[in-house]
C-alpha cells in the first residue's frame, strides 16, 4: 500500500495470469514488474499493443542476509535475457 501511495502506482495482483488480463482491454501504457517469469511472457502476449513491459532491476542490498549468494546473479539473468522489455535500473533508497 506505501509504494502506491508514495509513487501513484495502481498495484495488481490479479486472480487469473497476468497475461490473460493484460489481453481483455486497456490496462496503462507501461506494466512495471520485478524479475519473473512475466517479463519473458507478458512482451509476447501484449504483441501488436501499444503497452511496454518495464522490468526493474534488483539492487543487491534489497536481498536479506539468508539469501542464497546465487539469487543476485539468477535474478539479474531473469531481467537480462528478457526480450523486447525496457529496462530499469535500482536506485538507492533514502
């Protein structure tokens, strides 16, 4: 609720796969999202629409102490071999 609020982003979290929803009608200009599966899936559902897929760059000290030290580097491989999405990279928190 706090990152709607300070950034005026609408946060989804939809009942069926965002793909699907993506497809029954407008749903904004750009979707944001973390590295997942979405950001290799959602640029081919929403082909031939005018919606860009952003994906967000993990910076490092967001990951907890008890992370795997291999989850940096898979999380950084998701949102670099995603195609055709634009990339954004992490800034440090205030």
């Amino acid at each position: 609720h706090r990152l709607a609020v300070e950034t005026g982003l609408q946060i989804v979290r939809p009942d069926l796969p965002l793909e699907l929803i993506a497809r029954r009608g407008p749903i904004g200009r750009t979707v944001l999202s973390f590295p997942s599966t979405v950001v290799h899936t959602l640029p081919l559902a929403l082909a031939g629409t005018e919606v860009r897929v952003a994906v967000c760059d993990i910076d490092p000290a967001w990951l907890t102490a008890s992370a795997s030290p291999r989850a940096g580097g898979f999380l950084n491989g998701v949102t670099h071999s995603a195609r055709d999405v634009h990339r954004l990279s992490a800034v440090a928190g205030a």
